[in-house]
C-alpha cells in the first residue's frame, strides 16, 4: 500500500510542482494547460493543479499581495495568456480562474454547462433579473461587449453597490458556463461573451458526447496527471455529482486502465492510475 505522502510527491512532480518540473515562464504554461487539460491560476482546490506552484516549482509556496512578486507575475498571465488564446478561461474550479485545454473543452462543456436557455431557467426562476438582463444586453449586442459597455448596456451604473449587484449577476452566468470572459489582443479590457456565440462549435462537439463519453474523456486526462484521485473532493470542485464521478472511475478500474485504494488520510474509496505505483518506486529509489 503507497502512502498519501508518495503519491503527492508524484502527482507534484506531474504537475509541475517540483524545482526540476517547474515552469520557466508564461511561454511554457501552454503545453502545461494542454498536458493537464484543467488548470487554475492559482490554488483553488487540492485536487486541481494551478499555474502559480507549477512556477513556483513548489506545492507549498504562499502568495504574496504585491505586484512586484511571483504572485504578481503569475496573476499577469491572465491577460498573457488570454490574449494568445491558449485555453478557455472560465471560473469552473470552486469559482477561480481556471484554464480549459481547447481539446478537453466540449467535454467539460458536456459536463458541466447548462444547457438551458436563459430565457427558460428566468422564468423558471433559477435564474436572477439581473443575470437574465446581462444575457439580454449580450444578445442585443450579438453575443460579445466589454466589461464597460456590458455594464452600461445591462443598466449596471457606476458606484460600489451597483459592482456588487453586477459581479454577483455574472457569477450566476459563469458557473453555469453561459457567459465566459475572453481577452483581446491589445486591449486592456476584459471582454465577455455568451458561449453559445463565441463557441458554438465547441457546443456542437459537447452535444455529440453522451455524458458517460465525457466524463470518460475528463478522467484520461486527469489521472494520469492527478496519479489519484479523491471522488467526493474532485466532484465538489468541480461541481459534477459524485456518484456520477465515482460511476466513471469505476469503469477506468474495469477496463484495467485504474484500481480502488484506500487512503488512510482520506474517507471513502479512491482510485490509482496503474502507471502511478511503478513510478512511485522509482522516486523512492531516487533522492526527491
């Protein structure tokens, strides 16, 4: 039986987490989102990998509040890496910034979109007035406005407690991935759209997956990575039910591709990539 401690080294050295896997700089944070397919910008959640210790080269390192830190640096990489467009950027992890590989999105899309239409979840009441209102202005608008404009044309006015109303509007639409930010080339500005829009192809790839492809999708790009996962941690954070998460673990371990491990550390049963336990002799038999 592996030790939780074993399989975090492992999983830190596959995330980049470790002096010898860091990242170098924001030119090397791509082919990162890609391999990984989900990361945050910073740590959002235990069983997420993020950008910030993947630079730091360090699973334990704090942030820090002030530009001219790697703190800092990393919280650029926003707008870096936005404006290249090298991943979706949404607040799926436990409502951070969170990049999406363009490979794994119609998958998460599948997953974890509403599929319904605004108008549909406003009358049904599962959708407040003053999110109904941005979706009506970015229709208006065909489907894309600044954060400015955004706010004008959703009658958000200037002043402390009319921001409030407006970012807590948007998080209704951005956790149930309806509206996502974007960055432009050259701009300043934060843009935001209505996905069915901006990414109506990825949609269309989404409504071609069964919910069990892609999860099945998900969970080969994240184990490998992961080494092990937690099902009742990694289900909340990323918002999908847990018996469906375990379902899709589950059928890894029949295909032979997973196993079921208990963690001391950890309530409930978990599961192994089967690489993960040779790899984990070898680091044992190396210094970390």
């Amino acid at each position: 039986m592996h030790s939780l401690l074993e399989l975090q080294a492992l999983r830190h050295e596959r995330w980049g987490q470790t002096p010898n896997t860091r990242l170098a700089d924001a030119a090397a944070a791509p082919a990162l989102i890609d391999r990984l397919g989900i990361a945050t910008l910073f740590q959002a959640s235990p069983e997420i990998p993020n950008l910030y210790h993947a630079y730091m080269g360090d699973p334990t390192a704090k942030t820090e509040m002030q530009w001219d830190t790697p703190t800092g640096t990393v919280y650029t990489w926003r707008w870096t890496l936005g404006r290249q467009g090298v991943a979706f950027y949404t607040t799926l992890v436990c409502r951070r910034s969170t990049w999406v590989s363009w490979q794994l999105l119609p998958a998460v899309l599948r997953l974890c979109a509403e599929w319904r239409m605004p108008d549909e979840l406003y009358d049904g009441g599962a959708l407040s007035a003053d999110a109904y209102r941005i979706t009506q202005a970015l229709e208006e608008a065909g489907g894309t406005l600044s954060t400015a404009e955004l706010r004008k044309q959703a009658n958000f006015p200037t002043g402390k407690a009319s921001r409030a109303a407006y970012l807590k509007a948007l998080e209704e639409l951005e956790i149930r991935m309806l509206v996502a930010k974007f960055f432009q080339t050259g701009q300043d500005d934060t843009y935001h759209t209505l996905i069915a829009t901006r990414y109506q192809q990825q949609l269309e790839s989404a409504q071609q997956l069964s919910r069990e492809e892609a999860l099945e999708q998900l969970l080969l790009t994240y184990l490998p990575q992961a080494v092990y996962a937690v099902p009742t941690v990694l289900a909340r954070h990323l918002r999908l039910p847990e018996a469906e998460l375990r379902a899709g673990l589950a059928r890894l371990a029949e295909s032979g591709q997973a196993e079921t491990i208990q963690l001391v550390e950890q309530k409930g049963v978990c599961y192994l990539w089967l690489d993960a336990a040779a790899q984990v002799e070898l680091l044992k038999a190396s210094p970390l």
